[in-house]
C-alpha cells in the first residue's frame, strides 16, 4: 500500500476519501482538515484567546496539538482548561497527562478542582441519572467560567465526528428537539457565555487515535468508571458499521443534519437572566450546576453520617 502523494509506504487507508497516506502526509491531511472545519463554521478569528478543554483523553491531546501547529497561521492564542471531577481510579492520571502534554508544548494552562465547590463527581455514583449527563452539566458550567476568568474569546472542545452524530442519534432516539436544536459544532457567544466551537467535528475518532499515536502523544486510555452502561458507545458502533459498509456515510450525515435539519430547529443561545445563587448565566433562577452541587453535597453529608 503506497501513499498517493509521495508514493512511500501507506499508514493508512482513508476509504471514504479513496485515499492511502504515509505518516507525514496524514500528519498534513488531519491537520488541514482541523483548518479547515474552522475555517467552514467560523470558529477562531485572529486574535482570539482560545481555551482548549483537555481531558487527558487521545481526542482532546489531538485537538491541543494540532492546534498548536497551526496557532501561527491562525492567529490565535492557547491556553489550556483542565478539570479535575475527582473520580476515584481515573481523575488523578488524567489531570497529570494533561498537564504534561500542556507542560511540553510550553501552552499555559489553568486545573479546575471540582473539590473546591464541596464535592466531586464520584459523590454521582449514587444517583440514578447516568453520571454522565451530570458530569457533561458540571463540565460546561466549570470551563465557561474559568474561560472567561481567564479572558479566552472562545472555548474549543476535542469532540469528534463520532462524537457528535452519537449524540444526534441519542437525541433523534428520544425525540429530544431541545437537545438537536442546541447540539451546534460552534456556539456564538451570549452575556456571559463565552463561544463554544468544536474544531474536530469532521474528524473520525480513529484517525484522531491514529494522529496521537503517530506523533507520540501521550494520553490515557483507562475508561471512566462511571460510563458503564453509556448508549453511546454503542451508537458510535452501529455508526462504524454502517461507515464500513457505506464509506463517507458518517460525514454525510453531518452535512445532511447541518445543511438541512439544523436550519429548520431554533437558533438563539437564549440567556435570560443570572444564578440567584452563583450569579453566573441560567436559563432558570438556580442554575443547572448549583442544582446538581446542593443535591451531592447533601448525599455526601448523608453518606458521611455516623
Ligand atoms: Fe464524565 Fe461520563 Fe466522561 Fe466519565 S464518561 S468523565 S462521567 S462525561
Ligand atoms: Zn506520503
Ligand atoms: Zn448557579
């Protein structure tokens, strides 16, 4: 298998593209391809202050550094976010490849412990609700406020093609309008929330594993103790099965969702009025996360009783 471009010995084989590319050439592919998914969505301008969420997981290690390539010609600055959920057996590795992988491209960064608000992540495992819509509630609230904390213009996150149509496809399942109408690959900024964009939404999941792995790039690869039990894993497989059988199926399915679904829904990012606990943006008098942190602190405390 030869590489198309050079005609070296192929890395890859990019059906959907009929493409076959050797390590430096999907190196140039995957990274032109971030361009450009920025580029086509409006996500970056020059100047920007961006803040990249790194979980110390392959997709967000990906997203940091091919950013930091491309940071010159884009004309932006980095800095990264990292939170620290504090779930036991995962947490403490994550947060420290994070913060190595920050550490060796020299990109400042920011380590948000959620301990600090009283409780932390593992406290959801006595929840009935899947810990994950939680968490996902817990990671927006924390990163939008260290972002604009810290002055970014916008926050980038390592959610991939995958990604994205598993969650089109959990919300088309449930018949959830609300959550179509709001699942965008990039969010305009709105009183107090900053922009949200997701520079890897063109990308298949395994070519961002492929990218991380050719360049080096460390990342963890132990699974979180509280996805146990997620749907979307197995949407993601019904998803490369359906990729396999129909190459370019995936990215099509963005495109038709983009193209012509999502201008029919409702666009605004609606911000009617602030947290009367934590002063910070809501869509109702108590926001979502001080919602979630009165409810764990009170199980902690119940928990912790003699
Ligand atoms: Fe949070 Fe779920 Fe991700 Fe674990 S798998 S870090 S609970 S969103
Ligand atoms: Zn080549
Ligand atoms: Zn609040």
């Amino acid at each position: 298998m030869k590489c198309r471009v050079c005609g070296r010995d192929a890395v890859v084989k990019l059906d959907y593209a009929n493409l076959k590319l050797c390590r430096e050439h999907f190196i140039e592919f995957f990274e032109r391809r971030v361009a450009r998914t920025i580029s086509r969505y409006g996500m970056l301008r020059r100047g920007d202050k961006v803040a990249v969420a790194v979980s110390g997981g392959k997709d967000s290690a990906s997203l940091l550094h091919a950013l930091w390539r491309l940071k010159g010609e884009l004309g932006v600055e980095l800095v990264g976010v990292t939170i620290d959920l504090g779930i036991r057996g995962y947490s403490d590795q994550s947060v420290e490849v994070a913060r190595r992988n920050y550490e060796k491209l020299g990109v400042p960064y920011r380590i948000i412990k959620l301990a600090d608000y009283g409780f932390i992540m593992d406290d959801a495992r006595t929840l009935k609700k899947p810990a994950c819509s939680t968490c996902g509630a817990v990671k927006r609230y924390l990163l939008n406020k260290a972002a604009r904390e810290i002055g970014a213009t916008v926050i980038v996150t390592g959610h991939t093609l995958d990604d994205f149509l598993a969650v089109l496809m959990q919300a088309y399942t449930r018949g959830d309008l609300q959550q179509l109408a709001k699942h965008r690959v990039y969010l305009p900024p709105a009183d107090g929330l900053i922009a949200r964009a997701k520079p890897l939404v063109e990308t298949p999941e395994r070519e961002s594993l492929l990218y991380a792995q050719l360049l080096g790039l460390e990342f963890t690869v132990i699974e979180c103790p509280l996805s146990r039990g997620a749907t979307l894993a197995d949407f993601k497989a019904a998803l490369n099965l359906l990729e396999e059988r129909h190459p370019g199926m995936k990215i099509m399915m963005l495109r038709a969702f983009l193209n012509r679904l999502q201008p029919l829904l409702p666009s605004e990012r609606r911000v009617p009025g602030r947290c009367e606990v934590c002063g910070e943006p809501s869509t109702s008098s108590v926001c979502q996360f001080c919602r979630i942190r009165s409810r764990l602190t009170q199980l902690r405390a119940t928990c912790n009783r003699p």
